[in-house]
C-alpha cells in the first residue's frame, strides 16, 4: 500500500482547524472509508474556500496553519483526506491525537516553521502551487509559476519507520 | 533527579523504544464504544487477525447513539456487541446497562491509579483523576492495543497546574477548566499532560476531578492527571477492599505513584480561584470563554445537561438545586441526559428527577446523544443551545447551530429565565 506523497496544493489559511470541520459527527456512522469521501470539509467556512469545488477535488496536499486537526479522535479525519487522495498535510503544528492518526496510517503530517510556511504560501500569486515531498531527504519542494522554494522538514525515526512500514498496524504486528 | 506521576507510569509500562523518544507501553486497559471500533473490527477481520489481547482488560459500550436511531447506527452497535460475544469480553454494556463511557467505566471501578488507558476517543483524558494516564487514539491505535496490547507515545512534557484558593459559591470544576483553558489556550498543552494540583483539587470530589481532567484535550493535553488520595481511595474502596487491609494501606500504595518534589516540570501555573466567577464560552473555540455575566441577556434556544463533562450526580444535583419549584422558561427547550443507569436511578431516589420533569425538562436515557450532534436534541440552523458538555466548534450539536459551555448551574439558571444567566443571580 505505498502512498504517493505530494501534488497540488489546498491552502487552508487558518489555525486550529477542527475534526468537525473536516468531517462532521453525522457521519460517524459510516463504517468504510469510501463511503465518507464526498462529506471533505464539508464544515468549514472559510473565505475562498468551497467544500464542492474544483480545487478540493484537484489537491494531493493540505497546506494550512497551527495546531491543525484539534478536537475529536476520529481517525475518519485522516481517512476523509485519504480516500481523496491526499496523503500529505504540511502545516505549522498539529493536534497531538490526528498527526499520530496521519502517521499511523502511512500518512504525511509535515510541520514547518511559521516563516517556511510563509513562503509557501507566499507562491500563490505565482500560480498553482504544486509540492513535491522527498521523504528520505526530508524536503519539501513548492513550485508555481516557474518560482519554487525547497524546505527542510523535521521527521523523527519513528514516523518515517510508520510511513515506510505502511502504517502502525503493519509495524507493530512485525515487532510485537 | 524526581520523577512526575506521568513519568513513573511511563517507566512502569515500557515494553520498548524502537527508536529514541518514542515509547511502546503496555496497557492496563483499552476502552471501546461503538463508533470508532467497529471500523477496526472490521480492519481486523479484513486482515485475517480478528483477536483480542486480554478480553478482561477490554471494555466496551454502546453510548452515543443509544438506542439506535437508524439502520447504520444500529449496524454499528451490532459489529461491537457480535465482537464482544464473539470474543468473551464480559464488560460489555448494551441497551439498559449502558452509559456515556467516562462516566460509566469509572463508576465500574475499572480505572486505578498508575493504569495506563487508552480509546478511541478524546475525552479519555478524563480517566486521569484517578491518577492514570489515560489519552484519546485514532482507531488505528485502537486496533493495535486490541490485538497486541500496547501504544506508542512520544512521552510527554507535564504541565503543573496548581489551583490554588477556594472556589467561591456557585462556582465549579466546570467554571475552572473553562478558566484555565481560557488562559492557556486551546493549543496550551499540545502533546503535554497536564497535572492539576493545588487545594482546590485536593478537596474536589472524584466527579469535579473527572470534568477537570476531561477538558485537558479542549488545550490540547493529551491526559489530565491529578494525584491519587482519599478521596480517590474512598471513590475506589468498593472495588478495591479484597487487595488491601484498609484504605491506608491502599493510600500508601498509590501514592507510589505520586510526583517526587523534585520532578520536572516544563511549565508551573498558578491561578488563584478564589474570586473566580461562573464562566461560559462565547464563539467556536473552547478557549473563547468571559465571565457569564458578560454574556447574560443572549439569547438560548435550548439547555442540554448531561455528557461526559458534568451528567454525573453532583451536577444533577447542581442543577436541581436551582430548579426546584422552578418552570423553565417557555421559550426554551430543555433535556436532561444523566450519564449512566447508576446516576440515573440515585436522580430518581433523590428526587431530582421529579424536580428536572416538574420545571418541564426531557429527561432522557443515558448517552452522549445531542453532545455530538447525533440524536436526542440536534439543533437546527442558527438555534443556541446552552450546554454542560465540553465542545463549542461550530456545528457540532447540529450543522449552524451554536453551543455555549457552561456549569450545570449556570445551564439551570439559563433554563429558568430563558436567557443566559448566571446561577448567582437567581
Ligand atoms: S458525551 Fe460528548 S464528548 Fe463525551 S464521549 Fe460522548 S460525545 Fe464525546
């Protein structure tokens, strides 16, 4: 199950985006992942932003602010961007229990300083910005038109050994 | 160097470190309810693995949506209450035993000091007033402490928070975790504990403990964790009383896990309380909270007592002290929802649930129910709900509704003039 990290990127310029806004309670009562795949974001208000729009549909990675994913455990968060295919979210810091949910399923959860997001989200008025993720040299690159910027990102041993195994199930029926 | 309480429970359950910093632990208990295990039943059964490590350590229960509502709800009780047959696990609560899950496990007696807990769910963080360390996981997480047992933590830094004074009159737990989460912010404890110490903790009763404890995730902690002491040995001795002599013997043992005077912590705070007010939430985020005066006046469509944050019996109480001989306001809505079967019949004993019915409440059957916007009390567009629970994001007790957090004294005081109100000027 090898996960393609990387693509066009969604900016979601606010901090402490919630699991409610990703995925809503009401449908918690789905028991596939497919099955939550049309309901993305489908709460959250946010300037610029239509939950039913192209750009969505288009995005491989998440590029938004602090404390990202705050709220509930529901791992149907993840899931919600996975079964969209978007393996990769790139943000400033996360909330505890949803960048493990990320990493345990062989997700990216990427944090960068405040001031390489910036940049990042500074190439907008260039064009599209599209992320190509390098996992062995922990860089992130960010293109639009014709500009780019390449960022180092911090990764502990851990979480790559996650992403590399597949996720944690895989890793922790190998070892334990 | 001293070690903190989480630090110690650490050292006692570490099974390995597959890398530097990150800790695999052995678990004492992990906690299922039917919306986040039935999607790892079902990734267990599809990778041909569907075990269980321990079925004594396991417990499960059916609690947000109960009875079930709808085909797909009731789907999801049945694939946790087929699993727990299938596989022997004894705890396991259904339709007339059941209740909301961080008020029943520990009225069960489940939780002890020094245990390490884990589900799938964020409020478990509620389950270190007993002085464990309990946190909320993904499903993946879940599955894996269902098969194999353990969790994997990067150890996390304590944060000592000491609530110091003596809370005035018509002033709860409730009103102090909303202040403090106020101060710190909703990211004020990311990936930290948060230790809550001080006189005002020491003399709280396990439930007051229990609503501190379960907001440590609305600032991000991944567990609340207070010290365990006699009042956690006189919550627990029904439980415990076959392992120890006397409560002072069992109080010698737990307080092996006590924090040495010498353990390190990131961060120290004081707040004194002693002149702390009755507080509310304004606008979606846990940390937007103002004294409820400053809100008093605005308008509320519906008062929703009840959830893992304060359906415990004190809280009824709480609120039927205000209600009594009271009618609520008739431009309100108001649903009472005691959160297990045990609290619910020691209402009717005390005859707090005449006074909930006779002041013109709903009183409903134990669950989560509205908490998540999921049945029992969803809101519809633009309605205000005033509410005991734990979470204001938007949209979460129905698509455009809005939740205000309070003490269930200040919902029953809300419920009476149909306007936000502080209990104190009842
Ligand atoms: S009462 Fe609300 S916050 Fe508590 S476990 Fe149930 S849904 Fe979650």
């Amino acid at each position: 199950m090898k996960k393609v990290f990387g693509g066009a990127a969604l900016f979601l310029d606010r901090s402490d985006i919630n699991t409610d806004e990703i995925i809503p309670a009401k449908y918690l009562t789905e028991v596939t992942k497919e099955a939550l795949k049309p309901y993305c974001l489908e709460d959250l208000k946010l300037d610029g932003f239509d939950p039913k729009g192209e750009k969505l549909k288009a995005a491989r990675v998440v590029i938004s602010r602090a404390n990202f994913g705050c709220g509930s455990s529901r791992e149907h968060a993840p899931w919600v961007f996975e079964v969209n295919d978007i393996h990769t979210i790139i943000a400033e810091s996360y909330a505890r229990i949803f960048r493990q949910n990320m990493f345990n399923g062989g997700m990216l959860a990427i944090e960068l300083p405040k001031a390489d997001l910036d940049r990042i989200f500074a190439l907008q008025s260039a064009g599209t910005v599209s992320i190509a993720v390098d996992l062995p040299q922990q860089k992130v690159m960010a293109s639009a038109g014709g500009k780019s910027e390449t960022l180092h990102f911090e990764i502990s041993q851990f979480d790559k050994a996650l992403v590399e195994a597949g996720g944690w199930v895989e890793f922790a029926d190998a070892r334990y | 160097m001293g070690k903190t309480i989480a630090e110690k429970i650490f050292d006692a359950h570490l099974r390995d470190e597959p890398f530097p910093g990150a800790k695999v632990l052995n678990l004492d208990r992990v906690l299922c309810h039917e919306i986040t295990t039935p999607v790892a039943i079902a990734d267990l059964e599809v990778r041909g693995k569907d075990r269980v490590f321990d079925p004594s350590k396991i417990k499960a229960v059916v609690d947000h949506v109960t009875p079930s509502k709808d085909s797909k709800t009731a789907l999801q009780a049945k694939m946790l209450r087929d699993w727990a047959r299938r596989h022997a696990i004894k705890d396991f609560f259904d339709v007339g035993h059941n209740g909301v899950c961080h008020a029943l496990f520990p009225e069960k007696g489940y939780i002890r000091p020094g245990f390490t807990v884990i589900m799938g769910d964020s409020h478990t963080c509620t389950h270190g007033a007993f002085g464990a360390f309990a946190a909320g996981v993904g499903t993946t997480d879940l599955e894996v402490g269902i098969l194999k047992g353990v969790c994997a933590f990067r150890e996390p830094a304590t944060i000592r928070i000491n609530l110091n004074g003596q809370l005035p009159a018509q002033v709860y737990a409730k009103d102090a975790i909303l202040y403090v989460i106020g101060q710190i912010g909703v990211n004020g404890a990311t990936d930290r504990v948060i230790e809550f110490r001080g006189p005002i903790v020491e003399s709280m009763s396990m439930e007051s403990r229990m609503t501190l404890c379960n907001m440590a995730i609305e600032a991000g902690g991944t567990s609340g964790i207070c010290l365990p002491d006699m009042t956690t040995v006189d919550y627990l001795w029904p439980f415990i009383q076959s392992d120890y002599a006397n409560k002072e013997a069992a109080l010698a043992d737990y307080k092996k896990w006590w924090s040495d005077a010498d353990a390190k912590y990131e961060k120290v705070l004081d707040f004194d309380l002693s002149r702390l007010e009755p507080m509310i939430t304004y606008n979606y985020k846990p940390d937007c909270v103002k004294p409820v005066r400053e809100l008093a006046g605005a308008k509320v469509d519906q008062i929703y007592i009840g959830t893992c944050t304060n359906g415990r019996i004190e809280d009824l109480r709480e609120a039927a002290a205000i209600l009594k001989g009271k009618q609520i306001s008739e431009n309100v809505r108001g649903i009472v929802s005691p959160a297990t079967p045990k609290i619910y019949q020691e209402a009717l004993k005390e005859g707090i649930i005449e006074i909930f019915m006779a002041a013109g409440f709903c009183v409903t059957n134990p669950t989560c129910g509205a908490c998540l916007g999921m049945s029992n009390g969803v809101l519809a567009e633009g309605e205000v709900c005033a509410s005991t629970s734990n979470r204001n994001f938007q949209g979460r007790m129905g698509k455009g509704g809005m939740v205000h957090l309070m003490s269930p004294a200040t919902a029953a005081a809300t419920a009476i003039t149909g306007v936000i109100t502080d209990p104190r000027d009842i």
